[in-house]
C-alpha cells in the first residue's frame, strides 16, 4: 500500500513528538539526532544564514522544514536553502519545490550511504548543491554539476554559483572543544 502526504499529515497528528518524512509511498520516522550532529548543523545553518539574509538573497531553514518533491515524496534536509526569488513569501505549509541547497549532517545512527541517495534524490530533482557533512571524520562532501568534491580541515568551502564571495572554513563548523 502506498501512502500519501494526507496520510502522513494524519499520523503526525496522532504522534507529534516524531520526526517524519514520506518516500516512496512509505512513512520514515526519523530518529532525534545526537548532539554533536544537530550542534554542527544549526551552526551551518547559522553562518549560512548570517551571510544570506542581510544581502536578501533567500530563506535558510533547517530541519523542521518539509519539501513536497515532483516524485510526491516529503522530505526535511537537515538544512536547505531556497533563493528569494523561488519563494518570496515563506508558507505556512510545505513548501512546494525542490531547494537549490540541501545539507545532511551524519549523525551516529545514520547511514551515510542513505544520506548520500537522498542528496542525489534532491540532485535529480533540481538542486543545485547537496552537501553531507560527517563530524566524525570531519569532512565535507558537495555534490553539484556531476562531481564531488570532499573538504576537510584547513579547507575553505565556497559556492559561488549561489553565494558568490561566501566562504567558510570547514574548521569552524565542528562543535567546539571547551577546556
């Protein structure tokens, strides 16, 4: 049987404490993150965001954000970004479209192999830029235009196509150490 995102808005009425996401017709619970992953994570999400919305240029929002796909599937990147001309007002409901950057962040129950298909899932469908980011080998793969490209530290990470002069270092995302 497959399921539609009517079913799913249902059982996250009856179970509002779970994360979810709809694939293929199946219903995915999605397992709370540990620490150190939503830490990395909101920390990209903060320093994109900084950077994004005093120049205007779109929405930054993390994962709490559903995506209706073309392919029907609800998806919730760990962090996305939408330019401002593809969604000028936020919406109360999903957001109808597919982002130009999605960011996945592993955390320890993740399968990095399921991160990178559902990366490739938002690549075929129109993103510009999908990122995985993994703080236990601290590294950073982006995917854009047919390639990949693995970051770590004592790199900068840029995406001139979407945000010409932004840059971070990828040192700067991991959670830090306090002695």
């Amino acid at each position: 049987m497959s399921l539609t995102i009517q079913d799913l808005e249902k059982m996250q009425a009856d179970y509002p404490d779970y994360r979810m996401e709809l694939v293929d017709g199946n219903i995915m619970v999605m397992s709370p993150s540990g620490y150190e992953s939503e830490e990395v994570g909101t920390e990209f999400a903060r320093i994109l965001g900084n950077w994004v919305r005093p120049r205007k240029l779109g929405r930054v929002v993390g994962s709490s954000a559903g995506f209706k796909l073309p392919n029907t599937n609800l998806r919730a990147p760990d962090v996305s970004f939408i330019r401002a001309e593809r969604l000028k007002r936020s919406t109360e409901d999903y957001a109808e479209l597919v982002p130009d950057l999605v960011v996945e962040v592993k955390s320890k129950t993740d399968s990095v192999d399921k991160l990178r298909e559902k990366i490739q899932e938002f690549i075929e469908l129109g993103t510009q830029v999908g990122i995985l980011i993994n703080p236990k080998t601290r590294t950073i793969e982006v995917y854009g235009d047919g390639q990949k490209i693995i970051l770590g530290d004592g790199d900068v990470l840029t995406l001139p196509d979407l945000f010409p002069g932004w840059q971070v270092a990828v040192a700067d995302i991991w959670s830090p150490v306090f002695e």
